[in-house]
C-alpha cells in the first residue's frame, strides 16, 4: 500500500490516519459531481484537489450542453489527474428512451470520456437491457459503474433488488454499484427528507452487501460524509460530493477535522 504523503509535512501530519493511498485507488474513493464548472473553474479544481478525485460525473444530462471544446478541455485534463471522467447516467438513460444507445457511446468516446455510468433512476430497465449496457460499455473500453434507486422523492430501498441488483451488476464487470442519493442528498435511499441517515434502513441495507468495496454511497452533505466514515471507516466509497467539498471530505478522512479526530488519530508514545 503506498501512503500519499506531503513532500514537506511529516507523514503523520499530512495523513494521521494513515490510510490514504495513491491513485488508482480500489477503496475510499472520492466521486465528484460537476454542475457546470467553466474551464477556469474546472483547471482549478485540478490544480488544488485533484489527487482526491478518483472519479469526475458531469451531473444529469448536461453533457450535450457544454460547447465541445470545454469537454475535451475536461477530458484531458482529467486524464492528466488519473480521474475517470463520465457522464451522468441520466443522460445515458435519455439516450435509451430515445433509441441512440450507439451514437451516445460513439460520441462520449469520441470526447474523451473514460468511464459509463448504468442508472435508472428515471426510466425501468428490464434485467436483461442493463447487462447489455454494461456489457457494451465495457466492450467498448470505459470502466463502468452502475447504480441502484429510484431518484424520486420517497422511495425506498427493496432489500431483495438491491442485493440482486449488486450481485448481477459486480458479475457483469460494474467497477463501483452506487447506492441512490441524488444530488441534493434529501428524501431518497437511505436519508429522510431533511438529509438524515435513516438508522434502521442503513443497517437493514448493510445486512444486504456483499462486500462493502464494491459500494460507492452518494452522500453530497458533509453530515452524510460524516456518518458514512464514523461507520464504515475513511476507505469509504462516496459519491456526488460538490467540487467546493473535495478538500474538506479528504480531511474528514485523514482525521485533519475535530469531526474525525478521536475517530482516525493513531497514538504515539514519543515525547517532543
């Protein structure tokens, strides 16, 4: 396991918990959602944070919207910071319910995009149309990752799905299955409508994972990110954290904020 360290800081001052790892990382994974970032903005984001980003969505269905350029400015860029760049799997979802599933691979290959994400958090998708976009997107070269839930407000988690869901999804070459929070973090999956985890749905939906590195949590509020570390620990897998968040949730995970300190800090008998 190689630690990222800083090159002036002391080992245990840049990374008290000790468990950061360098790129490509296989756990505690960081997904950021990009709503818009111009290409000053998104060059920024690179230069400061983008050791801590593993994985780059350009939210919903915006990717059409950007001109071409900015996303092949994006795409390089990312590339440089050894960040899988995709589009949201909204869009992907468009494109099925428009009937140009080709043409939506050959274009995000022909821009740039590294990655694919599976969703139906709008439309149905019978079991057999996502193993064959699964499969056509691995075919194709992108890494793919999929996700379960529905994104409207209210809906729940059925247990059985979600473990069907996960198991046929990590058979058929899903890298990351995500679990359902949307953007706003509020009134889906596993939060109440105010944000909160919901205690007994968590644990229920924990009893239904296989294998926690095979998870990645949308969790875009810090109090999300908070709960998801003091209970799975800093090698987490979280999604749709807001570009603006990227450095405060790597220091909740290296235990460089009060929130995690008791939780992460190794102790050390040595005297000054």
């Amino acid at each position: 396991m190689e630690v990222i360290t800083s090159p002036c800081w002391h080992p245990r001052l840049a990374d008290p918990s000790n468990v950061r790892t360098q790129k490509p990382r296989a756990t505690g994974r960081t997904m950021v959602i990009d709503k818009g970032l111009g290409p000053r903005a998104f060059e920024d984001l690179m230069h400061t944070v983008g050791n801590y980003i593993d994985i780059l969505k350009l939210g919903f269905g915006t990717s059409p919207l950007y001109p071409t350029e900015i996303i092949r400015q994006k795409a390089e860029l990312a590339k440089q910071y050894g960040i899988c760049l995709i589009p949201g799997g909204t869009f992907l979802e468009v494109a099925v319910q428009q009937g140009v599933v080709p043409s939506f691979f050959d274009t995000i290959e022909d821009l740039g995009f590294t990655g694919v994400e599976v969703s139906d958090g709008t439309i149905d998708l019978s079991r057999v149309l996502r193993t064959e976009l699964i499969s056509r997107g691995i075919d194709r070269g992108f890494r793919v990752f999929s996700e379960y839930g529905k994104k409207l407000s209210g809906k729940g988690i059925d247990y059985a799905e979600l473990l069907n869901t996960i198991l046929e999804d990590h058979d058929q070459g899903s890298e990351l299955i995500t679990i359902e929070g949307r953007e706003s973090g509020m009134g889906v999956g596993i939060y109440n409508e105010r944000g909160d985890c919901k205690e007994e749905e968590f644990e229920r939906t924990l009893l239904h994972i296989p294998n926690m590195d095979w998870i990645l949590w949308e969790a875009p509020l810090k109090s999300q990110q908070l709960y998801l570390i003091e209970k799975l620990g800093p090698k987490v897998n979280l999604g749709n954290i807001p570009p603006q968040e990227v450095m405060s949730l790597e220091a909740l995970r290296r235990g460089l904020r009060s929130d995690t300190f008791e939780l992460l800090h190794q102790s050390y008998d040595y005297s000054i």
